[in-house]
C-alpha cells in the first residue's frame, strides 16, 4: 500500500497503515454526534405530540376554555332500557361566567351491557338533522335496494352513530346505537325502542326551546 501525506496546519503529516488519519477521527466522531442526535428526534417528537384532540362539537369545546368558570347544566329526559344495555337522554347546557356565553344540546349515555358508560354529546343545531335521521331510519323497509343485504348509517359530529340493517334472507330489518370510535359490540334496538328513543330527544328539544325563548 502506498504511503500518502496530508497537510495538517501548514505542516506535512505521513500517513502510515496501522495509523488512523487525523481527518478521519473527526470525520467519525461527527457521525457519531449526528447518529445520537438522530436517536435523540423520536422523543421529542412523542412529547409534542401528547395533545388533547380536537373538540367536534360546540359543546366539547367549552371543555378546553381556560381561565374561566364554567357552569355545567343537566337534566334527565329519560332512559331505555335495551337487551344489550341501557340509553339514556339528557338536556345539556354550558355557561361561560365571564363572557356569558351559553351553548346547549343534549348527552346521550350509552351503556353497553358490561361495559363502561360512554357519553356523546349533539349541539343544539344537530338535533333537527338527528331525529330526521331517526324517522328515516325507522320506517326503511326492502324497497331501498333490490339487493341481498344494506347497512343504513347516521353519525354526528361527535360520533354517536345510528345504523339500520338486515339481509334478504331474513327479511327482519335490525337497528343499532354506538359511539363509532369505540370497537365494542353496538346497543341494539327495536323497532319501537328507536321511536321511544326520538319521543326522548323530542322532548329535550322541547325543553332547549323553552330555555332559548326565556333568554
């Protein structure tokens, strides 16, 4: 192997097999810094990303206000109470104290038999588009496709979704009630529970009403 030489401040170094080169020990050492430093991205990356997610509802957002009081209001409407667990209806109202900024809606529980209770709040806004989803829902029958099998559903903002569905070879047309982001089993309903559960968030739309017109 042939005897190189390099310029080291002006003075000429040989460089001999068996010798690591000046250069190339500052050359490692940077790749070493730049790895760990590569190592290092991941965890920083993780901490920022520990956020709480974005409010879908106008009432969830009153969730995140800070440096101010706020007044959570409830009322029961009513329950049902299904084989595979229990729904229930309630009116919802939040107050900002120190702006005076009010918004309203309605919770609904869902309580999976054996399982924990979930909580999916609707805007008052939502609440007309809701029970239009439910009527509808309700009165399909096989005429809305000519094929074997539908799967009919309605989500809101939060995600409490409705689904209505059947197969031809049954012929019976089945309803359900989940909160989507959840991967458990649905609540599953009757033909008459689903209108017992529009007669419900009737009655709650009723009672926002009355509490807007006394504003």
């Amino acid at each position: 192997m042939r005897r190189t030489s390099a310029t080291s401040n002006g003075v000429a170094v040989r460089w001999r097999p068996g010798i690591r080169s000046p250069g190339l020990v500052r050359y490692r050492a940077g790749v070493a810094i730049i790895g760990w430093s590569l190592l290092a991205l991941p965890i920083h990356a993780q901490d920022t990303n520990n956020c709480l997610p974005v409010p879908t509802t106008k009432l969830e957002a009153f969730e995140t206000n800070l440096n101010t009081v706020i007044i959570k209001a409830t009322a029961d409407v009513g329950s049902i109470s299904a084989n595979a667990g229990l729904v229930s209806v309630k009116c919802k109202e939040m107050t900002d104290a120190g702006s005076g900024r009010r918004e309203q809606g309605i919770a609904i529980e869902l309580t999976p038999g054996g399982q924990l209770r979930d909580v999916r709040l609707v805007d008052y806004e939502e609440i007309t588009p809701l029970l239009e989803a439910i009527d509808y829902l309700n009165k399909m029958d096989w005429s809305v496709t000519s094929l074997t099998s539908f799967d009919a559903v309605y989500t809101t903002k939060s995600g409490l979704r409705l689904a209505a569905f059947s197969s031809r070879r049954s012929g019976v047309i089945e309803f359900a009630v989940r909160d989507a982001a959840r991967s458990g089993p649905p609540i599953l309903l009757s033909r008459d529970q689903v209108a017992q559960f529009q007669n419900l968030i009737e009655q709650a739309k009723t009672k926002l009403d009355s509490l807007r017109r006394g504003k």
